[in-house]
C-alpha cells in the first residue's frame, strides 16, 4: 500500500499529537514527583529545625517545638505521614531520659498520647512523672508490650489505654492514677505502687510479685506466683482518708528572720485548716530523738523543709583524696537535720515543700534534683502572698 502525500503528512501530524501528548503526561509525572520531593524534603527539614529548637536556651521556644513536634506523628493531620511517627517517639524518649521534671519535661511527655499507638515502644528509665497519657476524645492509646522498665511515673495519669502485656517492672508509680485501662498480662514485678488509684482496669494475669505497697484491696486477688486472678474490672475506692498534718524540719536555733518565716507558714497553714507539727531546740527530748521525729513524720501527710544558712564553710576542701576533691569557699549549709528529715519523710511517701535561702545549693536544696512530689521556693518570696505561690500550690496540690 502505498502513502500520498496527503496520507503522509496525516500521519506525521497524529504522531507529532501522540508525541505532544506523551510528553505532556511525562513532564507532569516528572513536575508531580519533583513537586512530592521538594514537599518531602521541606518536611525533612522542618523537623530537623523543630528538633534543634528542644535544645534551645529559651524557655519559650522550647515549649512551642515540644507541641510542634506532635504534628509529626504519622496519624495526625490531614496529610498521614508515617515516615517520622517513630523517630518522633524516640526524639521525645530519649529527652525524657535525662529532662528534669517540669514543665518543658511535661509538655514533651504529653505529647506521647498523640501518637496513639506506642505498642513495643522503649520507654524505659525515662521521667514519666506527673503526665497524662490520654485522650480526651474516644480514641484509645495503643501500649501492647510497651516497655516502661524503671520508669518513673509518680502522679501520672493513665487513661484508656490498651496495654497488654506492658512492662511497669521496677517503675514506680507513687500516686499514679490508672483509669479505664487494659493491662491484661502486664507485667508489674518490682514496681512501687504506692498510694497509686485504680479505676475499672482489667489486670488479668498481670505479674506483681515482689511490687511493693500493694493496694489493701489485692489482697486475695493475686495466685502464689504474684499474678492476678481476676477476669473483671478492678478499682480501688477513691477516696482515702484525709490527714492534715504539716510536719516542719527547721533548725533548733533560729535568727529572728528565719522565725518569722518559719511563723508565716505556720500560720498560712492553720488558717487553711492544717495542724503543724513544728519544735524548738528545748523540746527535743533528752533520749529517743530519732524515735520521736519518726514518730511525729509517720502521722504527718507533708512536710516542710526550711533550708536557712546554720553553717558556713569559708575554706575547705570537698571530696578529700578523691578524683573529684576540689577546694571551696564561703560555702553555707543547712543544718544535718535536714537531711535525716527529709529522708524520713519521703520514706515515708510525703510530699516535700523545700523553703531555702538562696546560697544554700546543696543536699536535699540541691537545685539539680527533681522530682514531682518535691517542691521548691525561696525565703524571699512575699510570705503575704503564699496562697499564690506557684510552688506551694503545686505542693498543697499533692496531698
């Protein structure tokens, strides 16, 4: 068959369309993928920068790329991108390693729940105090064989959660409330359980031997091997009973300053309906000394340590023939009582409000410990004003 001209230039022109056309698709595929990268890459980068803000030296920047960094979780958001769901989880579990408690510490954990599914996530050793790891919509967070080892959850907040087979081992959950939650086969061995609240939880076949101060209500509940033998929900009554007793670690010999400090809060506290426990050197006992502080700690729910300058170093030497002897000067102290106080107390499972001077930066008024339940302010905050200092809510807040 043979082509006219006609025939032939018909021809040229379909292919000229084919071509146009095939090349039309290829360059918006092209375009489209160019588009997808640069859009990938932008995200990249923008979480690389959130990143570097958590570091920042301002508190505020801090605080904004902590919930900055939830919308990387890849079930947030119109657009899901799962791409970064789990570095998110282990950017925030490896700060959570090392933060203080606080609120950066806080608002960084917090976030844990908008990933909604934590299952087999390491968790461990990380600073899980007073957070909530919950959802205030219906979605439930998934924590299946989530691993919390040595954790710390004091004052936590845990709210329907599905976490079977979780591993709370060695944690401790001192004042933890656990609401609405599946932790069937968790496992509990070794966990500190104090003073922690249950409500509708299914414990089945959870593992709780060797756990310490176990809810009055497990009796009967657990097998000889630890584990629990109830298939129902289990809580525990919300209501436990009330003591208002402030216990007060102070010196024996006060400047006319510190006994008026020390009387401020006696009498903020009173007026609140608090009874205060609180002694001069002449009512020391002349035996029995540890015994009658053990004594009076045990029937307190609180205490106040007032950390005021007693001893004053102005040349020594720290850590004599160690590596890390150095020499220090005009180093103030508090009295050693202090330090046998508190440690009483948190033995005892009190909330601590600490009220020190501030040159005194050592012992327990160490400003690098943090703990939820601990509580710090100074002797120059406005005693007018204690019903609004921050520190002293936070501690009132705790018993």
């Amino acid at each position: 068959m043979e082509l006219n001209v006609s025939d032939l230039i018909q021809l040229i022109a379909i292919l000229g369309i084919i071509t146009a056309v095939v090349y039309g698709i290829l360059k918006f595929v092209q375009d489209f993928l160019q588009s997808e990268s640069r859009k990938r890459e932008s995200y990249y980068k923008s979480f690389d920068t959130v990143v570097s803000q958590l570091s920042s030296d301002v508190k505020t920047s801090q605080l904004s790329a902590a919930i900055l960094l939830r919308r990387y979780f890849g079930n947030t958001g119109k657009k899901k991108r799962a791409d970064l769901h789990l570095e998110t989880i282990n950017v925030i579990s490896s700060l959570l390693k090392v933060l203080p408690t606080g609120v950066f510490q806080k608002t960084l954990g917090d976030g844990l729940a908008y990933a909604v599914n934590l299952s087999k996530v390491d968790l461990q050793n990380t600073n899980l105090q007073n957070l909530y790891l919950g959802r205030k919509d219906d979605v439930r967070i998934q924590m299946n064989e989530t691993d919390m080892f040595m954790s710390d959850l004091s004052y936590a907040n845990l709210d329907k959660i599905d976490g079977r087979g979780a591993v709370f081992m060695n944690s401790i959950l001192y004042h933890a409330s656990i609401k609405n939650c599946d932790f069937t086969n968790a496992n509990f061995n070794g966990a500190d359980l104090c003073n922690v609240y249950f409500y509708n939880v299914t414990l089945s076949g959870a593992d709780f031997s060797k756990a310490t101060n176990l809810p009055e209500e497990f009796e009967g509940c657990l097998d000889e091997s630890g584990r629990f033998m109830g298939q129902e929900s289990f809580s525990t009554p919300s209501t436990r009973k009330e003591k208002k007793v402030v216990f007060f670690s102070m010196p024996g010999c006060l400047s006319k300053r510190d006994e008026m400090i020390t009387k401020d809060y006696r009498d903020f506290l009173e007026k609140a309906g608090y009874n205060v426990i609180w002694y001069t050197k002449d009512e020391y006992p002349e035996f029995g000394q540890f015994n009658k502080i053990r004594q009076s700690i045990t029937k307190s729910s609180a205490m106040i340590a007032f950390g005021f300058k007693q001893i004053c170093v102005e040349k020594g030497v720290s850590h004599p023939d160690t590596t890390q002897e150095r020499q220090i000067e005009n180093l103030y102290m508090s009295t050693y009582w202090n330090e046998l106080e508190v440690g009483m107390g948190l033995m005892n499972n009190l909330p601590v409000l600490l009220v020190k001077d501030a040159d005194i930066d050592n012992g327990v008024f160490d400003g690098k410990l943090s703990e939820t339940f601990v509580a710090s302010t100074t002797v120059d905050y406005d005693n007018r004003e204690l019903e609004y200092n921050p520190a002293v809510k936070t501690w009132l807040s705790s018993f």
